[in-house]
C-alpha cells in the first residue's frame, strides 16, 4: 500500500528526548475517521462500515514515528443527536477534542463544506481553542478534481483558521505519511504514555466485541444494528494455543433477536465466521467464537451498558 506508515518504527536513539501527545479526530459521520486511524496506526484498531455512527465509544489507536508517540483519538461521528446513545455519543466526541494536543478537522471532500461540516466548525470556533491546536483533513482527494479541493480549503480557513491544511486519502494512503510526520513534529516533549509495541488503549475483549459489532452491521440493514450491543462475557486461553471467546449481543426486541438469528440460524453463523476470521488474523492464532442473543429491552438506558462503552451516561 502506497505512502503508508512503518509499522514497526526504530526506538528512540539514547539521550534522545522523547515526544508523546493526544491528536482528536472529530467530523461528521462517514468522514473516513476509522479508516484513517487504522492507516495511521498501521494495523486495525476502530471498525469500518459504510453506515453512520459505526464508531460509538472513543477509541484510542496508538502510533510511533522516530521517538514520538501518538495516540489518535477516533471520536463518533458529530452529528444532530436525538436519542440518548447518540447524545452521549457526540458529547464524548467533543470532550475528547478539548482535551487534544491537536485537534483534526476530517471532511469528506466529496461532499466539501455542508451543513454538518459547517455545524463542526462553528462548535469548534465557540471553544476558543487557538488556531495552532487545529488542522484541517480533506479526505477522498483521489475522488474530486483539485481545484474544488482548493475551493473548499479557502472557504473552510476562511471560516476558522487553520495551522495546516491537509489532503489525504485514508483508503489508499495517499499523504498519511506526510500526515503522521506533521503530528509527530507537534507533540510535547514527554516520556511514552504506553508500552511502545501497544496499538491502543482497548482491552482486546471490547476490539473483540467491536469486531464482531462490525460484522453484525455489514450483514444486517436498517434500525437492527443500531438496537443492537455486543459484549465479550469470557475469554479463555486453551492449553494448544487457542483462545476461546463467548459474546453476547443484546437487542431491544424479540422480532429483531429473530431476524438477527435468521433461518436455521444462517445469519448469526455468517456473522460469527466473518468475526472469528478477522479476529484469528488479528490475534495471529486459532479462534473459538460463540456468539449468543439475547434480548434485553430499553438497554440503550441501561447505565452499565454505556460504561462498557466508555461512554458518560446522559441524564
């Protein structure tokens, strides 16, 4: 893959100062934020579908480059919130951003400056944070001619300024490299805040449930993967090598815990052989998966449910 990041970067030189800070990826839903973790990481840390509000909880994906530690924060997309889980959602998306070193503006350049684009920037103006905090991401360059790329990145500093203004593709690479050095040169002089061979902060029980997550919204259409949460319940290392994991997907309704299961069980079967596979690659060995459902109605107001998320429950 062209213009991607080492994934296994040289340890600092001795007497070397090291560098380590927090880079927020924040805009509207579909902007290409997991996709461009995971290139920047080097290796799969946030799941990726073509539907909107894939990414519920922050995910932190963990990058080196010389001796600089990065942690991206993949934020949910910001969007209108109407239920409870999405305004929890787009509530921890901003509270990762005021906390950020630096904080990155991601724009679907096909769609350039549109109402949800605009309704960020504005937020983002009313926090005050100065302009060398911010960058600006126009993602998808490789689908849109470059004189509306440059029309979108003045009408965008026009609106807030901007320290740096980027083009990339997150799918294919294209200016990550260059990317990933700019934030690297940004980041404060501090010792690693994780173990240097880390790629995020998720225990690999929620990247686990998140996989499988994944693979249930792929397969599945309309309000189902949005009523839906998975849960790893146990996790146990076999004596060959092997892991055995049993998950547990909650829905909101007997109709949709049917449909889920589908004929003869077939759709849950396709969905635990697309997840174990994914996590087999992931985990470099054999993977026992068993997938249950369950229905547990009104979960998405269940307290509990929102911590393992990492999400703040909204009162």
């Amino acid at each position: 893959m062209s213009d991607t990041p080492a994934d296994t970067p040289e340890p600092p030189q001795e007497g070397v100062a090291t560098r380590a800070g927090f880079v927020a990826l924040i805009g509207a839903p579909n902007a290409g934020k997991s996709t461009l973790i995971n290139r920047l990481v080097g290796s799969k840390v946030a799941i990726v579908t073509h539907k909107v509000q894939t990414t519920r909880s922050v995910i932190r994906g963990i990058a080196m480059h010389d001796n600089t530690q990065i942690v991206f924060v993949d934020t949910p997309g910001i969007f209108q919130p109407k239920k409870r889980l999405e305004k929890a959602m787009v509530t921890t998306a901003w509270a990762s951003a005021a906390d950020a070193d630096i904080v990155a503006v991601l724009i679907d350049a096909r769609g350039g400056l549109d109402e949800a684009a605009l309704t960020i920037l504005d937020r983002l103006a009313e926090t005050g944070a100065p302009a060398q905090k911010r960058v600006l991401l126009l993602n998808k360059i490789d689908l849109v001619r470059r004189e509306t790329l440059l029309a979108i990145t003045a009408e965008a500093n026009a609106r807030l300024a901007f320290a740096e203004t980027f083009m990339i593709s997150a799918l294919n690479g294209d200016g990550v490299t260059h990317l990933l050095s700019y934030f690297a040169g940004q980041m404060p002089e501090s010792p690693f805040l994780y173990p240097e061979d880390q790629i995020s902060d998720l225990p690999l029980r929620s990247i686990a449930a998140e996989v499988t997550r994944e693979k249930l919204m792929l397969r599945l259409h309309q309000e189902i993967p949005y009523a839906a949460t998975v849960e790893t319940e146990s996790w146990e290392e076999k004596k060959d090598g092997s892991v055995k994991i049993s998950q547990v997907i909650y829905v909101a309704r007997e109709s949709h815990r049917k449909i889920l299961l589908g004929k003869g069980g077939e759709t849950i079967k396709a969905i635990s052989i697309a997840a174990r596979r994914d996590l087999h690659e992931m985990l470099s060995r054999k993977v026992h998966l068993f997938l249950f459902v369950k229905v547990r109605e009104g979960w998405a107001d269940d307290p509990e449910r929102y911590r393992e998320m990492g999400l703040e429950f909204p009162r």
